[in-house]
C-alpha cells in the first residue's frame, strides 16, 4: 500500500511521524507522496483540513485516517500508542482500502468579475464582510429567499456541523446525510431588517446562490483557508459530486464521537 503522512509539526506529531515511517518499513509498506493509497494525519482536526486540501484533486483515489496527538479530533481518532495496530491494519488487512466511510462535502462556485471557479469544503465555507455589516441576498433554487444583514452565513457540512456550525447554534448533522446547512452569524433583525433566524438544511440537488450587495470587500473562508475578494458576484453552493473517504479499520460512531467530545462522562 502507498501512504504518506501530514502533520503538525508540533514535537509530538513528529516523533509519532517517525514511528510511523519505521513501522510501514517494517511491514512493507511505500510511501509515495504524489499518489497515496491513503493519507495519515498526525496532529488534530487543522491538520486533517490540510491534509484534505493538499490532496483535494485526489478524492477519488485517495483515503484518510488520522492519529491525534492532542485532545481526541472528529477527524482524528486514533491515538499514538496505537500506531503499530494502525500500520498493522493497513498492510497486512486485504480489505483496507475498501474498509472506508464516505462523508459529504460542500461544492462552492465562486463567480467573480474575473470568471467562475469551483472548490470543495470539508468543514465549511463562510462569509463576512470585510469593512463591517455583510450585506447579501440569499437566494434558493432560484427564488429570493431573504436580505441578510450581520456578521457573516456559514455553509456547512455534516461532519463540519461539529465544528464552526455548532458554534453558532446549528443542527448537528449525521454524516450519512447528503445535505448542507446554512447557519446565520449574528444577523441584524429588526423591523426593518428580517432573516429567518434559524439554520436551514438544504438537501442533494437543491443549492443556494449568496449575491453579496456591490461595491463591498468580502472575507471567504475554505476550512483553515481564506481570501479577501473585491470583485465577487456570487456564490453558489451545492452537496458536492465528490465525497472524501476516511478508512476504517475499527468503529468508532459517530455519536459517540458527539458524545466524548461535548457531553463526557455521563452523571447519573
Ligand atoms: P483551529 O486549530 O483554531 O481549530 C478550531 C477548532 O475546531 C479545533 O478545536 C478543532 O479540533 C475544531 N474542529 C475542526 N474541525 C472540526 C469538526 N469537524 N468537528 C468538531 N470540531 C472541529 O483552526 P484551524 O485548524 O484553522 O481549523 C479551521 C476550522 O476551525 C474551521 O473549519 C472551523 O470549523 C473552525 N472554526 C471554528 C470557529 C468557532 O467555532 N467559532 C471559528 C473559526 C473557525
């Protein structure tokens, strides 16, 4: 199997990152930064955002697994001391590459006064504006939906509605579901200005176009990315074509992932 690792950097992902190269020596296994069978992520959630985007192009061919070197991630479930069974699993398993889960991403189409051009998001996608009040017609399926006036819409996925969206009081979603969620940050409502007011979820072939007021410098995010824009139109997102496949060599549910990150032990 071909394999190549990313990682934070920190002293102890390192040291785990060296491990684990002696370990895949020893049991056979190659790495290949180009083109990996699979793509470990050593460090936390931030890490396995890289690790995503350095491999976007990639998703079709590629999975990933992450090792946690500091609190446990949602994209990061294994420990260190768990790198030999991990490299275990992977060469000696026949199934490996086909034991994944494939979560939904978020496909965004940014049209600017320069052209139009796709990304996907594993997390989200968010906008603010730069100079203040955002200020954004959001539209879905083609029909006016609301003016937004606040701080900035996040468009998450279900596995990012742990993350950013979770924070702003949205749903959190089952990654088997194939939606995206629209989460208001701080909107301006009043009696003059009205938003819903709450997060909606749109589901596979609906998408929602975000048409920004003229004139105004906007601050887009991608995950861990961002960029300031002057010149964008619009912006669409949709459930994405593509998914990205995690490997799974154990079970580890989702709920339960909810559960030991936010709730803990349980107090009768
Ligand atoms: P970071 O290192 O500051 O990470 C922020 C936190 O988000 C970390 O604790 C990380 O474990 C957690 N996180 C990331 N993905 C998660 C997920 N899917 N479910 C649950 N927790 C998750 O920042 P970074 O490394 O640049 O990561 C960028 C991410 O940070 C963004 O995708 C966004 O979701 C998140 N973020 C959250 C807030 C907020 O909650 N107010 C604000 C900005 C960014």
């Amino acid at each position: 199997m071909k394999y190549n690792v990313v990682h934070r950097g920190d002293e102890i992902s390192v040291r785990t990152k060296d491990r684990f190269h002696e370990l895949a020596v020893r049991y056979g296994m190659t790495l290949d930064e180009q083109c990996p069978d699979i793509v470990v992520s050593i460090g936390g959630d931030g890490t396995m955002l890289q690790a995503f985007h350095q491999y976007v192009d990639r998703l079709q061919s590629t999975s990933f697994v992450g090792i946690h070197t500091g609190h446990l991630g949602f994209y990061a479930d294994w420990n260190p001391d768990e790198v030999e069974s991990l490299v275990r699993h992977m060469a000696e398993d026949p199934d490996a590459l086909s034991r994944t889960v494939k979560y939904p991403l978020v496909d965004i189409c940014i049209t600017t006064t320069r052209g139009k051009e796709h990304h996907v998001a594993l997390n989200e996608f968010t906008l603010k504006g730069v100079e203040g009040t955002l200020v954004a017609e959001l539209r879905i399926n083609d029909q006016r939906f609301e003016m937004f006036r606040g701080d900035g819409i996040c468009i998450s996925t279900p596995s990012g509605s742990t993350a950013y969206n979770r924070s702003l009081n949205g749903a959190i979603l089952h990654p088997s579901l194939e939606a995206i969620q629209i989460a208001e940050m701080a909107s301006i409502n009043n009696r003059v200005y009205r938003t819903l007011g709450s997060s909606i979820v749109l589901p596979k072939h609906h998408h929602c176009d975000i048409i920004p007021k003229p004139g105004h410098t906007i601050l887009l995010t991608l995950d861990h990315l961002s960029v300031q824009l002057s010149d964008l139109i619009s912006i669409r997102s949709t459930v994405a074509e593509q998914k990205v496949s995690f490997a799974r060599f154990r079970p580890f549910p989702f709920w339960n992932r909810v559960r030991d990150a936010f709730i803990g032990d349980i107090v009768e």
